[in-house]
C-alpha cells in the first residue's frame, strides 16, 4: 500500500484529506491558514474555474496555484459530478449525450458544451498536479440499465481523456517527471459485475488513480460499505485509491481500512458555517460520541447558551490558531453579533481537527 505521493507542488503523506476550494478559495480562510490547519492539498473545480474566473485569466497566471497563491498541491475535478446533479434535478438545466454534456447554467438559452477533451484542456489550464476524467456520474437508486449505460460512457470518455491528457502533454513538452497525475473513475451503481467491468477496462488503460464514481451514501444517509469495499477491492494496491466526496470521520475510518487514502468534502468548511464544531477524545459528548476503535469524537453547537461564559478554547487538546488564542466565550460572541471572524475561526479549528485524524489514523497500527 502506499504511504506517499509526490507531486508536482509538495509530497503528501497518505492517506490524506484534502478540503474543496471549489471556485479556487476555501471559504472563510486563506492560504496562511490552510497552511497552519497543516492542509497538505485542495480540491477545486475545474469545470467551475472554467467560468469564473476563466481561462484566460487562469492563462496570465499560469495556472491556479499563483492566481490563488497556494503552492501546495491541488487536485481539480472534472466537474461532471455538478452538472449531473443539477440536471438531474432539473432538465432545463441540460441535457446527457453519449458523446458530450450539454449545460445551461441559467437554464436559459446559453449553453456550455463539456466534452472529455474539454475537461482536460482546462485542467491543464488550470495547472493542476491530479486531473480527473470526466465520467457518468449514477445515483445508488438507478437501474441496472441506467447504470450499464453510465459504465460504457465512461469507459468511452476515460479513453478520451487519456488520449487528450497525452496530446497536451506533448504539446507542452512536459517530461514524465514533471508531468501531473490522471485518475479515472470507476461507476457502476451497487451492480457488482458493472463496476467490475468498469474497473478492467480502465486498469487496462493505465491511469495514475482511480476514484469511487457514484453517490457513496445511500439514500437514508448510510455509507454503502459493501460497494465501497468491493470497488476498491478492483482497484491496484500501488494507485491511489479516492473515496470523492467521502468525509464523515467514521466513514474516513472505515474506508482506509477497505484501502482508501485520498478523501475530499466539504463537510468541515460547512459544518464551521453552521457553528458545528469537532472535538476529539476526553472532550467529546459521551452519550453522541462517534466511536471507531481508539477513536472518539463528537461535536457541539458553539451557539447553545452554556457556552457564553466559558473561559477555555474549542478544544483543549487542539494546537490551532483558534484553539491557541481564543475562548468559546469569544466565539460564542462571534456568531452572536454575525461576525464573519466567527466562520474564519470555526473553519480553521475543524479543519485542523480533520488534519489530525488523519495523522491519527497514519499512526495508529490497527488501521
């Protein structure tokens, strides 16, 4: 199993979690505190950079990492994932082909043209060091047919990316060391046989990663673990094995011990929003703690009134910037007076929290 991955901008440690800075910012903070909640690496949108700020403005930086200023690494996905959740819920928002994705941003008249090509054109624009293939995004509660469809699309555009991806590398000149890193993603639905098949096809075309295509929670919010487990049971044991879009810390848990290193979410960044804060160990609430072998946590809401007084940090076991200088008094405040300091110190402290359960899984030997 691996336990590094070297990138263009940094090595990272696995497995890791990266936090998504879908427009290019992780909201509420900046890169100093990225880098003090030790953040290794951020998820942002490709497709979604596409449009703001755009290419050309991507192009006078070269790249995403200047124009945001975060030299660290950066992985964007193809933003199929996006366009295929909001069609789903609403057609006048575009329409799935088989060769392309048609996207109305409005659902007016302007229309957005994604095709593999594209995605990997403007992933290279953006200067990422892990670029995703564009895929058929299923939903667990598709049918097999629907499903079947999903697998023979993203074999065809996997292909296509791949094709692309070594087109540009040429192009650019870029030698194999310094090149970036392309995963492909295996759908399939719950169908066990699909996401096999799915999974040979694009093993066969040599990709760097492969990531968990599909929703990976159920419909009442329950992890789909033999799915989960299964897929990356396909998956090659010397390549990143990516859990999109996975971040609950007892689904984290439980998939790095299915094999999984990488995960994204935005549950910490949103949760902070929502004056939800985590807390590890001693600190947690017995009766709600989330338990996972050696692993205690829970959160609490920085807004109930019991903590208007209290003259301690968020945690007293946490080494973050919050935690360091500030009482739940003061961030109880905060909210209370709709201080927008409130986000920028929540978002830091659980930020940090996620970093240090992933170096407490990296320790920890059971796992």
């Amino acid at each position: 199993m691996l336990d590094t991955l070297s990138l263009n901008h940094g090595e990272i440690k696995l497995p890791t979690f990266f936090p998504d800075g879908t427009y290019g910012v992780v909201r509420s903070v900046d890169g100093d505190d990225l880098l003090g909640a030790h953040i290794p690496g951020l998820v942002m949108n490709g497709f979604h950079l596409l449009s703001k700020p755009g290419v050309s403005v991507l192009k006078k930086f070269k790249g995403i990492h200047a124009f945001s200023n975060w030299d660290r690494p950066i992985l964007t996905d193809s933003g199929g994932f996006q366009v295929f959740s909001l069609i789903r819920q609403n057609p006048k928002f575009g329409e799935i082909r088989k060769n392309e994705l048609i996207f109305r941003p409005d659902g007016g008249n302007e229309k957005l043209i994604l095709t593999p090509e594209k995605s990997i054109q403007f992933q290279f624009a953006c200067g990422s060091d892990i670029m995703m293939c564009l895929d058929y995004c299923t939903s667990p509660e598709d049918s097999y047919e629907v499903s079947a469809f999903s697998v023979d699309v993203t074999i065809d555009w996997a292909a296509r990316c791949k094709k692309e991806y070594e087109k540009q590398l040429a192009a650019r000149k870029i030698s194999n060391d310094k090149r970036p890193l392309l995963f492909a993603i295996i759908q399939g639905g719950i169908y066990h046989d699909l996401r096999k098949r799915c999974s040979d096809a694009l093993a066969q075309m040599g990709f760097d990663g492969f990531g968990f295509g599909g929703w990976p929670v159920a419909s009442d919010g329950s992890l789909i673990e033999d799915i989960l487990a299964y897929t990356a049971s396909l998956m090659p044991d010397d390549k990143i094995k990516y859990a999109m879009g996975l971040g609950k810390p007892d689904g984290i848990i439980k998939c790095v011990k299915m094999g999984y290193n990488l995960f994204d979410c935005v549950i910490p960044t949103r949760e902070a929003r929502h004056n939800r804060l985590y807390v590890f160990g001693d600190e947690a609430d017995k009766e709600n703690a989330s338990v996972q072998d050696s692993f205690a946590y829970s959160h609490y809401y920085i807004m109930d009134e019991k903590h208007i007084r209290e003259d301690f940090p968020v945690s007293k076991d946490c080494d973050c910037m919050t935690c360091r200088k500030y009482s739940r008094a003061y961030l109880y405040h905060l909210y209370k007076v709709g201080d927008s300091l409130a986000y920028r110190l929540a978002t830091i402290h659980n930020l940090r929290f996620y970093t240090m359960l992933m170096e407490k899984i990296r320790e920890d030997s059971m796992i």
